[in-house]
C-alpha cells in the first residue's frame, strides 16, 4: 500500500526534524524543505499528498508560496496546513488559501488528527477556506 506524501517547509531545522520523526514514526513519507524558494520545484517533483507550511520564512513568506501553489492547476486542492506562531497568522493563512492552520507551539496530537481527516475527506474543495 502506498503511503502517504506529506511535506513540510519550515525555515527551522529542529521544527523539519522533529516533524519528520513523528509524521515517519506514524507511517507517512516525509519530504522537507527549509528553503521555500525551492518548496514548488520540489512540490512538482514529489507530488505531496498535503502540505505543512510554516508561514513566516525568509525570501519567500508562506502566504507568498500558498499564492503562487493556488494559481497552479495540480496544487490548486492540495490540503495545506499552515503553521505559525504569529497573532494574525489564521487570517493570513485563510486569505492566502489554507485548508487549515495550526498556531505553533502546536500539539502533536492535533497535527496528527488534522492530517488524518483532511486525507480521508475526497471532497477537499468544500474545505478551501473553511478555517475561521
């Protein structure tokens, strides 16, 4: 059985780490990138099931690279789960196209649940900007 592709861009390496760990201890294939410049080049060579997203990065901010994966056609749907400590992040995450968002520090536990329901439900457009 195919796993699934998850990936996460984060401009903190501790944060890619300890994600990696719990996401392959839980049977996913993990994909990390800490440099967001290179997140859609890589997003078209892997093909991720959902995307983990921190929002504030340096470059590229995660709102920018959320933008730009919406105009394109095989990203338009993708589950992206937005994370960050920021007060205003929910609002930028939604405005920007988020299916979901997790204020960091986030619990496990919650990720887990988030990624789980948001892989079982085939109707992930219906969920496009139901944060809130």
């Amino acid at each position: 059985m195919k796993k699934n592709r998850i990936m996460i861009c984060d401009d903190d390496q501790s944060i890619l780490d300890v994600l990696q760990m719990l996401l392959e201890s839980e049977d996913f294939e993990v994909i990390a990138e800490i440099d967001s410049t290179q997140l859609i080049n890589k997003m078209q060579t892997y093909s991720p099931d959902i995307l983990l997203l921190d929002l504030w990065m340096p470059v590229l901010t995660g709102d920018e690279v959320l933008k730009s994966l919406r105009q394109i056609e095989e990203f338009k749907f993708i589950p992206v789960i937005v994370l960050s400590a920021s007060v205003d992040a929910h609002s930028i995450a939604q405005g920007a196209g988020a299916t979901d968002f997790l204020p960091k520090p986030f619990d496990m536990d919650d990720l887990i649940l988030k990624i789980k329901q948001l892989l079982q439900n085939p109707d992930i457009d219906k969920v496009l900007g139901a944060i809130g």
